[in-house]
C-alpha cells in the first residue's frame, strides 16, 4: 500500500527546500525527498555563500522575482531568527559594451534600482581589493549581497517541518509514475508514495528522473577557490562587495572573506565540462586552481595569498541559460523547476513560492513566461 499525500517534491536542496515550505505553509499534506543529507554538498546549493543582487545583467525580467525573493529572505530570518543575507554591495562591471555591465545598468534602469556607475579608478579607490582594468567600468548597487545556502535551507526545512511537512533524506528516488487524473506515484528504494501533484527540484539530477527533459538541463563541473589575502581587511565583508566580472578570458564573480579564511570566486562554466552527477570527477585538479590563480593575481593580487580551500559543483545549464518554472507539457500534475545555470541561488525563496503555486493552482502571480518549457 502507499502513502498519499498533497504533494511531493523531489529534491530538498536550494529550491526543494523553499517549495517545501511555501506547501506546508499552506496547509498541505507534503513530502520531501532527499538523495543526500539535508543540507550537502553533492550538487548545487552549497559552498558558504551565494551572490544576492537586484540588477539581474541575465535579462531585466528577472528583477521583480528577485524583488520577492529578497522579501521572502527577510520573511525567512525574522521567523527562524537565522541570519541569512548579508549586505556587502554588489559590482557588475567590464569593457563598457560587455553584457554584465551594459546589461546591469539597463536592468537598473528598467526597474529604477539604486546603483551607481563607477569607472575602474573609482572601483579600485573605493575598494582596495579591487585591481579593475583601467578601461572597465561598473555598476554598483549598495543592496547586492550573499546568502548563505546552507542555513537558508535549514532554514526552509525546519519552518517546512513546524508547518507539518515530512522530510525524508538518504532516499533517492528510483521512479516517477504519472497516474493521469490519480496524479502521481513516486518509487524510492525504501517505499512507494503517492500525490495529487509532483514537484522536481533535483537540480543535476532532473534529466535521470525525467529523461525526456535531459537537452534541456545539462549538468556542468563547476570549481570555487578560496586564498588568503595578503591585505585581509581589504577583503571583509564591510570593505569588499561581491562581484560579477566580465574579464577578457570569460566571467568570473566573488565574495569577500566569510567562514573561510580565504576570499572565494570562481569563473562562470569553468572548464565547460558537461558530466553524469553520479560519476564526475569531485577532486579539484591542478590545472582548476592554476586557472583561478592567475585571473586572482590580475584583478585581485593582494587577495591571491595561499590557498585555503578549493570546492567543486555542480551547475545545470539549459540552452539559453533561463531557468525552467513550469509544469510538465504532457503532465501537468508535474511541476519542474530546473536549469538554473549558475544563477538561481538567490532566488530560491521565491522560486519556492512560484512552484508551491504552479502545485496548487497552475498559476502564479509572478511573471514567468520567460521560463516556460515551450521556449524550447
């Protein structure tokens, strides 16, 4: 016999979490499975912080969900009491016809964000960590900022868990059944589980749980360092923002010192490998952390000390980088929210409400046609 519930969400990372919460908040009778521990570091959401920012370069209609889910953040921290968004100020910067500094200002422009346009100097004045190439320039916004991921999903889990929700990780899901008007019946090896509806945030793992899915969100070695300042104060959280930069091999962003006795970055798609989740290699190589040296002692050498740590994840890109919020085409009593593509974190607490809402009633209030399925 299985058991019946509400709803089902598969994957309790990033976006699992906050889905799971915003159902439960609502009253429903909802489950969340986990292939991992809640929280871990086998996938996307993990690595001490994430970059938060209202200018969204990626395309100006992502700016009223960001909006929201700056919102639901600070809804998340005055229930919970955790602190979870930490306020540096953000810069997007490079050449002036580069897509992360022309595409900032024309999103802050759009929505009339507060930001300021710096040119290199004044970046490099204003934050000495900072070495920006003389012909750069930058967007600052005074409200960009991290999260830290690990206690954003806790945070979710337990407000999830005090509203009702049942949790259950180390449970990988073997099979996902449409039962048409039934809804759907989920296989795990340790039972079998049925919902009115389904919602799949398994990030790296959406195209083995829907194969028909797998062009469209791609899993792709991501790889983060951490090295010590020589001048450690420069790279504080009050003197450092967090960064977006479009340099001349690619983009690479960054945070100031935070848990970590070193400052993080990486650069976007790193290597470009494309990889199976269950086999790829985890290791950081010689050849991650000698690329990421070396753009740190061009833009940032009094950051690029001794290494403190090096981290590999995972990001899952679809074709033109746009998230996908929306349900199934051919099974609409399954919700997908996947292709993240390196750029979703920060969204995850309105994430979880647009899929709560797509579970509950096909519908949401945000605007989400630029992550519908059919684009594709």
């Amino acid at each position: 016999m299985s058991n019946r519930y509400d709803v089902i969400v598969v994957g309790v990372g990033g976006m699992g979490s906050a889905a799971t919460a915003r159902l439960a908040a609502r009253g429903l009778n909802v489950l969340g499975l986990e292939r991992y521990d809640v929280p871990h570091d086998m996938g996307s959401s993990h690595g001490v912080t994430r970059i938060i920012r209202k200018a969204q370069y990626e395309d100006p209609a992502y700016v009223p969900l960001v909006r929201r889910a700056y919102d639901r953040w600070r809804d998340l921290e005055e229930r919970t009491g955790r602190d979870l968004l930490h306020v540096t100020g953000g810069i997007d910067a490079g050449s002036p016809d580069s897509r992360v500094f022309e595409g900032s200002r024309r999103s802050c422009e759009a929505h009339g964000i507060e930001h300021e346009v710096l040119d290199a100097s004044e970046v490099n004045e204003r934050f000495p960590g900072y070495d920006l190439p003389e012909h750069h320039r930058a967007v600052y916004q005074p409200d960009g900022g991290f999260l830290v991921p690990e206690q954003c999903i806790i945070a979710h889990v337990e407000t999830a868990q005090a509203d009702g929700a049942e949790i259950r990780a180390r449970e990988p899901v073997a099979d996902v059944s449409p039962l048409g008007e039934d809804g759907v019946r989920v296989t795990t090896r340790k039972g079998t589980y049925e919902a009115d509806s389904l919602v799949v945030t398994a990030g790296a793992w959406t195209r083995k749980i829907l194969p028909e899915l797998a062009d469209l969100a791609v899993p792709e070695r991501q790889v983060l360092a951490w090295l010590q300042p020589d001048r450690p104060g420069d790279f504080d959280p009050d003197s450092f923002p967090v960064f977006v930069h479009a340099d001349d091999d690619g983009h690479y962003y960054g945070f100031p010192r935070y848990d970590v006795p070193g400052f993080k970055f990486g650069k976007f798609n790193h290597f470009g490998e494309t990889v199976d989740p269950d086999a790829m290699d985890r290791e950081p190589r010689a050849e991650d952390e000698a690329m990421l040296r070396a753009y740190a002692e061009r833009r940032f050498p009094d950051g690029a000390g001794p290494t403190m740590r090096l981290a590999t994840c995972l990001f899952t890109n679809t074709p033109d980088e746009h998230f996908i919020l929306d349900t199934h085409p051919d099974h609409p009593q399954i919700v997908v929210g996947a292709g993240f593509s390196g750029h979703g974190f920060k969204f995850a607490s309105a994430v979880g409400e647009v899929l709560a809402d797509l579970a509950v009633d096909g519908k949401t209030d945000l605007d989400i046609d630029l992550f519908r399925i059919d684009r594709f």
